[in-house]
C-alpha cells in the first residue's frame, strides 16, 4: 500500500527523499534505482510506459513510498489509485535541474557499451520509454522544451492535487516541512544530502552497467 507519492522528476532531490522516507518509516521508497536493481519488473513498467493496463499494487508489492521515475510519470494514476496517499512535489530551480540532467541521467544514458546483454537492452529501453520519451516526448536535447516541460510538469500538479494533500519541498529545507506534512516527529540527525553531481553520475553509471550486464537479480 502506497502512503507516499513522489511526484518530481529525477534530480529534484529524489535520492534523497527516498533515503528520508525510509528513516522516517515510509519504507521501502521505490525510486529508479530499485528497478535497475530488480530487472524482473523492468518489463512492467516498459509496458506502463507505453500505455498498456497497469496493476499498481502488483507493480508496488511491498513498498509503503515512492519517488523518482518512474512512478512520477505516472503521478496522476497514482493518486487516483491511492487516494489516501500524500503527494511530495520535489523543486529546483529549473536551469540547476536541467544542468545535472544532463550531465548525470543524460550522459550515463548516452555512454552505454557497444555490447550488453539482454537485460541491458531492456533497461535502456524502458529508460527512454519512460524518461527521454514519456516524461520528455523526445525533447530533451532542446533545452528550452526540457524547461518548459518541467514547468509546466510541476504547475500540473500544484493544480490537480488539493492542497492539504500536497507538500511542494525543496529538500534543502530539511527534515522540519517533511515532518510537519506527514505529522511525525523531526529525527535527530542531518537530513539526507545526496546531490553530488559528480559522485551521482559515477554511481548512476555503476548501476546502468550493472544493469546491462550483469545477471538479474531475484
């Protein structure tokens, strides 16, 4: 049962939610990162992506949260499906989002090795589908497009999601508007940081490659 609705893209401090989330006890957090790691679903959410009919509770058997794609692709779905699930809009300021796109997701995509395995294909498959394609129709390399479909991503749901359902953060505010929206108490330690642009897109890359090559796991 989904509690928690990430509805930002990635790089809008989604890692770092996730981490957040799960201290918090809205644990497991689904994010891309589980999906790379969990290649038995990537079949699934290819087929979300390309609009064929989705079992939400199949696709998140057990987890209580979820943030990053793909599941913000599907934000609209999923607050129908979970009604009684909050929804978090992570924000950056737009040129900072576009720039570590572009040099973390982008580049890491766009550098895949000449030979993968099946699986790899899948993966990189599924990305474009549900990043480049779904979320992007195509565009991201025309900068301009790219921003004004963030904008326009975020005034989306700051429209349809009401407004005690709806918490707009940017995560360097730390634990205190986090808490106040889900009503439990502030922990005593840092607030996740995860924002690195150079050690994310290392480990971005490990993961893609790992996901392209090594067996699945189970």
């Amino acid at each position: 049962m989904i509690d928690v609705i990430g509805a930002g893209f990635g790089r809008t401090g989604t890692l770092s939610l996730k981490l957040a989330l799960e201290k918090l006890g809205f644990g497991p957090c689904h994010h891309m990162d589980e999906v790379l790691a969990r290649r038995d679903s990537i079949p699934a959410w290819t087929a979300a992506a390309e609009g064929h009919p989705t079992d939400w509770d199949e696709m998140y058997a057990g987890y209580r949260s979820t943030v990053d794609w793909p599941g913000a692709l599907f934000w609209r779905e999923l607050s129908g499906h979970y009604p009684s699930a909050r929804v978090i809009l992570t924000v950056r300021d737009p040129e900072a989002w576009y720039s570590s796109v572009e040099n973390t997701l982008l580049r890491s995509a766009m550098t895949a090795p000449p030979t993968m395995s099946e699986d790899g294909r899948r993966a990189i498959a599924m990305m474009n589908q549900v990043v480049w394609n779904g979320a992007f129709h195509g565009r991201f390399r025309d900068r301009d497009a790219a921003l004004r479909m963030f904008t326009e991503h975020n005034e989306s749901v700051k429209r349809e999601i009401p407004a005690d359902r709806l918490l707009v953060l940017d995560v360097t505010e730390g634990w205190e508007p986090l808490c106040a929206f889900l009503q439990i108490p502030v922990p005593d330690e840092p607030f996740p940081r995860l924002n690195d642009q150079a050690s994310y897109a290392a480990k971005q890359r490990e993961r893609i490659l790992a996901a392209m090559g090594a067996p699945a796991s189970r």
